[in-house]
C-alpha cells in the first residue's frame, strides 16, 4: 500500500483513538469520582428523577466510547506492531503472523481468566483477588517477553487492560445498568447484585485506568521497556498506577473536591 495512505490512516485511527479514549476514561472518571460521592446525597425522590435522565446519556458516550477505543486500538496493533515490523525481535524465528495470532489470543484469553476469577468466592476478598490478578498478569508479562519485543510487551499489557475494560463495560457493566435504570424508574429497588457487580467491575475498571493510559505511551520511552526486565518494568508500573487510583479514590471522598 501506498506510504503516504498508510500515513493518513494511521493518523485517522490514531486521532479516533484518542478522542474515544478520552470520551471513555472521562466518562470513567465522572461516574467514580463525582457521581459516586453525588448519589449519596439523593434522596428516593431525586434518584427516581435524576438517574433515568442522567445515567442513560453517560453511559451511550461511555459505552461507545469504549467500543470505539478498543476497535481503533486493535487495527493501530496491527499497523504498527503487526505489520510494522516491531512486533517480534529482528532475531526471531517467530513470524509476526504467528505472534499476532497470540498476542490476540492473549487479549481473549485475558478477559476469560479474569471474568472467571471475579466471578469466583475470590471476589469477597478484594486483597487476595488482586493479588492473584497481578501475580497471573506477572506469569503473562514474563510469557510475552519471550516471544515479542521489548517494545510490544508493554503495548500486549496494556491491550490486555484495555481488552478487560471493554468487555466489562459492554458485558458487565452497561447490561447490569440498564436494569438497574429500569428499577429506578418503576419506583423499584434495583436488584443489589447487579449494583455490586457494576460497581465493582466499574471500580476495577478504573484501578487499570491509570496503567493503561501509561503502557499506551511506552513507545516513547525506550529506556524502560528496552531493558533487560522490561516485562517486570511493566508490572511494576501497574502497581504504581494501582496506588496512585487508590488515592484518587481517597481524594475523591474527602471534603475537598465538594469545596467551592
């Protein structure tokens, strides 16, 4: 294909893919650090006339937001890294069809392992189940940096996230919402399971948020996934992406953000 069609369409996904992304995060961002600490003020009244008008018109830009961001996402792989050469090592005797082939699977894979894990008696321990999710996201990590390049592992990590965002959203989350929408309008109480799986995928969502957007960017900084640990780099700033959500959860339910 011609060099400079491939130019404007990789710009064309690349500008889609940022706006989405914004769309969806912000969106992210609104519904766990603003409205969250907003809902405990209303009363049955004000929820049965705010959430119908209010939640269905966030979650249309939110779902789509992450639809859209996941597809532009996966061709951008594919421009890039599958057919651009930096998917493999120059030494490889892997060819970048094969390791496209398992760097998808990787991302199908992910989301299966951690839907089920979730849904185990693991998910009333939130401790243990986070620390089981990094230590298999760990084990991942180290399984790709054998296969792909230093460069493409953080990019596979980052899919994986992102992979697991999106299917929460539109398999977990917005069916679970609408429901609960539903009730709310009736005059009913919504069903408190599906509040407590929307919540909680909704939470975990934005606890991989704050990495993703970091291992999105890598490209630009060779020194850290060019090293010889890279994969463990990787992780480790999935953790320090994990502690810095946390205390954006913290701020969040202080006084400050409410000071006028």
């Amino acid at each position: 294909m011609n060099e400079s069609v491939m130019t404007g369409i990789n710009l064309a996904f690349r500008w889609l893919h940022v706006v989405a992304g914004v769309m969806w995060i912000g969106h992210l961002y609104f519904f766990n650090f603003v409205n969250a600490q907003l809902a405990k003020t209303y009363d049955a009244d004000s929820k049965k006339k705010v959430i119908p008008e209010l939640m269905p018109r966030a979650l249309y830009w939110f779902r789509w937001g992450a639809a859209w961001t996941w597809i532009s996402g996966i061709v951008l792989f594919g421009l890039v890294y599958s057919m651009g050469g930096t998917l493999v090592p120059a030494e490889s005797q892997m060819t970048p069809g094969m390791a496209t082939a398992l760097s998808l699977a990787a991302l199908a894979v992910g989301f299966l392992v951690y839907d089920l894990l979730w849904k185990s008696p693991i998910k009333s321990n939130q401790v243990a189940g986070t620390v089981v999710s990094l230590a298999l996201l760990t084990v991942t990590a180290w399984g790709l940096s054998t296969i792909l390049s230093t460069r493409a592992v953080f990019i596979v990590i980052g899919a994986i996230l992102g992979t697991i965002m999106a299917s929460n959203v539109w398999m977990r989350i917005w069916p679970s919402q609408r429901k609960i929408i539903a009730a709310i309008k009736a005059g009913q109480a919504p069903d408190a399971a599906l509040v407590g799986l929307a919540g909680m995928r909704s939470k975990h969502n934005t606890y991989m948020s704050v990495p993703l957007i970091l291992l999105m960017v890598s490209n630009h900084y060779p020194t850290v996934y060019g090293s010889d640990y890279g994969w463990l780099c990787a992780i480790g700033l999935v953790i320090v992406g994990f502690l810095v959500t946390m205390w954006l959860y913290a701020k969040s339910g202080s006084a400050a953000p409410g000071q006028f």
